[in-house]
C-alpha cells in the first residue's frame, strides 16, 4: 500500500504502478522522478492528519498522495490514447495518473484497523471517470485532501458496501 514505512520501497512501487500503466495502455510518460520522491518524502515527513502517515487509514494515504501527485505535477509529459473530453483537461496526464496508482493501491487494501480488505475494484462510468479526472486535474494538499479522502471513501464503498459502517441516513423522505 502507499506509504510503508521506508520512501525508496514507495517510490519504486509507484515507479512500478507508471510502468504498467505504461505498457498497459502503449502510453509515452514522461514523469519527474526527483519531484516525485521529494514528494513521498515530504508526505511522510509532512502528513496532513495528526498522528502521520503510518497512523492514517487507507483512504487518508491516498488522498495525500493523489492531492501531491497533482499538485506537484509530477507528469512532465503524457500520451496516450484518450477520448477528446479527456484531451481537453488540463493536467490530465497528472489526474490519470495520480488516480489510476491509488485505485490499483486500494484493490485489496485493509480498511477498519485492518479488520476488513477492499475486494471488488472501484468501478465509473466514462462519464463519472471523466467528471472524476476533470476535477482531480487541479487538487491541492492544502485545498483538497478531505474531499479527495470522502471521495475516495465513498468510490470504495460504492463496490464494497459490506465495508461501511455506522449508516446514517440524510434525507427522510
């Protein structure tokens, strides 16, 4: 999962994740490896929760790591075969990217004090994946982190709703 306790085993599991997104979709990206492992480093070091990254859950490493990704702009450069609505994103390549590590980190990740694991993957739409990357382009740590941790949270328990708990109802009717 994102963020064991050492930054090099982070940064080539990431490292890893970009390559197989690589081959996987014929896709040429181009990633700025020193930002990206001062980034991991500053997360750790850093964390946006009280009690730091190897206290955090699962959802909260993410958005850490997915608000950086983007905000860093870690993507120098991305091509790859995409929809037009996709082309016209700003900071795509970042969003894609950033979004596809976490959601593959996520597939099989213990939830609730490691009680429970994620088993079916997130599932969108085009449009909603669309929609998704169209917000995600330009997230900040600082800006976003709590929406981008719901957010993920709720994609996963979307798929996995054995996983949530303490429902509470908003609307009456």
């Amino acid at each position: 999962m994102i963020f064991s306790n050492d930054e090099t085993v982070d940064y080539s599991e990431i490292m890893i994740l970009i390559d197989g997104f690589v081959e996987a979709n014929a896709a040429i990206i181009v990633v700025n490896e020193d930002k990206l492992f001062h980034m991991i480093k500053r997360i750790h070091a850093e964390f946006p929760c009280i009690n730091g990254a190897n206290n955090a859950n699962v959802f909260k490493k993410s958005a850490a790591f997915l608000c950086e990704f983007v905000g860093e702009q870690v993507v120098e450069s991305f091509e790859c075969q995409m929809s037009d609505k996709l082309k016209k994103i700003t900071n795509n390549g970042s969003a894609i990217i950033a979004f596809y590590i976490v959601t593959t980190m996520l597939n099989k990740a213990t939830v609730q004090d490691g009680e429970k694991s994620i088993q079916n993957s997130i599932e969108l739409s085009k449009h909603s994946y669309i929609d998704i990357i169209d917000a995600l382009s330009h997230i900040t740590l600082q800006g976003s982190f709590m929406l981008v941790t719901v957010l993920l949270e709720q994609l996963v328990y979307k798929t996995n709703s054995n996983l949530q708990y303490n429902i509470h109802k908003l609307s009456t009717t």
